[in-house]
C-alpha cells in the first residue's frame, strides 16, 4: 500500500530559472513607464544590503517596503503579463526540478509550492504547474494597495519549516513520508523538517550538507534568458521612485507564516 507523500517545492532557482520578484519588478517598473535605471537602482539597493550582510529576511522585507502605495490589482495584471513574458523565452522552468515536480504529480502526491516571493508572481507560476497549496511571503495590502509592510514574517529559512510542520499537522502526513526540494542554505531548515530532500544546484556549504545526510543532488539552472520588457506604459507608478530603509538590516517580527489559497478555477 502507497504512503500519502507531500513533496515541498521552493520555487525561485529551483522550479525556474530566475528569481520571480526582481523579474517582475523590472517588468512592472517598465509597465509603468518608469527608465531601466529606476530598477537598476533599487536592484543596486538591495543588492548592497546583502552585500554587508543583512540576512534574506531584511532584504525580503526591504523590498516590499518599495511597493508601499502599489495598487494590488494593477500589479497582479501585470504579473499575468510577466509570466507569460517568461514562458515566451522558453527558458524559464529548470527542467531537472520540473521533471520531479511531474513525477509526483503522476505518483499522486500533494505538491506544495514554498516560497519566499509573494501572491503576484506565485499565481500564475502555481496555476500553470496545476499546484494548488502555496506557503509564501504575505504583504499587507490596505483599501486595495501595498501598505509596504508584511502581515507575517518573510517565507525564508525558519519560516519555511514551520510552514512545513504546519501543512504535516493538517494533512496528518508523518515527516518521513515527505520530501523537500531547495537550492539555497536558507532551506536547510525545510529540509530538516522532512524525510528526505533533493539539493538543486546550491552553495558549497549546502551541497556538503547533502553528501552529510545522502540527499540527492539535482543540477543547478542555467543563466536565465533575457526577459523581453514592455516598450511603453501607461504613466509613472504608484510606488516610490526609490525605496527607503529605516536601518540597514530592520528586524523582523516572529509572527506565524502565511498561506496563499490558490483561488478555484472556473
């Protein structure tokens, strides 16, 4: 008799290419008229907070704090955009882990999408690969816009393993009948959450962390094509031109993870 088996899936690096939210902040910024510089800038940003050591969670935060005054709806329409721009380049699913991701599907486990990207970009990713549970980085959205805050912590690192303990609990699933896929050291905790997990490309540190417990290694992706930008937009966005930071690594509350239900189909 099959074990019921949930397989955890992050999606950024893993499932694809590229990494959902700059991809589709350069797209929205370009929507809506703005110069490749203003992106350009906020990338530099944010790239800088890390560079000086500033953990995921501060620049996960951070970002989002750039899309305060951001109209939801306006961005979703133009996340479907984006993503049909991404799947025109042919190259935007890493085939190693989408393969896997079928695999499961065909074996009739549950899928679930963990991720430390948010509700826009998700969607489509979530609709098209037909998964229906997906575990993510929350914003708080106000009268219809960004507020720039989150309504719990960033989906990165300790986050991700609570929600995985928290999908195990409500599909009665024992860990050792589950499996997680991840690329970055931020999902070791994940990983240590279940049975079994795949490293998909990773850092050294994980990649020996692998070897250390026998966890298949899959291929690590390609350098992601060019994603093809809007030439015009219809004026300048609702987000500030550039975003500001309170300090240069803000705390960041431990608050239980959110779940994004993907909405029934017609």
């Amino acid at each position: 008799m099959n074990r019921t088996r949930l397989a955890f899936f992050d999606v950024d690096g893993t499932l694809t290419t590229s990494g959902s939210m700059f991809r589709l902040l350069a797209f929205y910024l370009a929507a809506m008229g703005h110069p490749p510089r203003v992106y350009e800038e906020r990338r530099r940003e944010l790239k800088a907070m890390a560079a000086i050591g500033c953990p995921r969670e501060a620049t996960n935060r951070a970002y989002f704090s750039g899309l305060q005054g951001v109209d939801a709806a306006v961005l979703a329409g133009v996340a479907d955009a984006w993503f049909a721009a991404e799947l025109s380049t042919g190259g935007y699913y890493h085939e190693p882990a989408l393969a896997a991701l079928r695999r499961h599907q065909e074996q009739g486990d549950h899928v679930v999408l963990v991720s430390g990207s948010f509700p826009a970009p998700l969607r489509p990713i979530a609709a098209d690969l037909g998964v229906e549970e997906v575990w993510c980085t929350e914003p708080d959205i106000l009268r219809g816009r960004y507020t720039g805050d989150l309504k719990g912590p960033p989906m990165i690192g300790a986050a991700k393993a609570e929600a995985v303990r928290t999908v195990l609990a409500r599909h009665g699933v024992a860990p050792g009948d589950c499996v997680a896929y991840g690329d970055h050291i931020s999902d070791l905790p994940m990983f240590k959450a279940v049975g079994s997990a795949v490293v998909v490309g990773g850092d050294e540190r994980l990649r020996t962390s692998a070897r250390a417990h026998g966890w298949p290694l899959l291929p690590g992706t390609l350098p992601p094509p060019t994603l093809p930008l809007p030439r015009t937009g219809p004026g300048t966005a609702g987000a500030r031109t550039r975003p500001t930071f309170n300090s240069p690594c803000s705390s960041f509350a431990s608050t239980p993870p959110a779940r994004y239900e993907m909405p029934e189909t017609a």
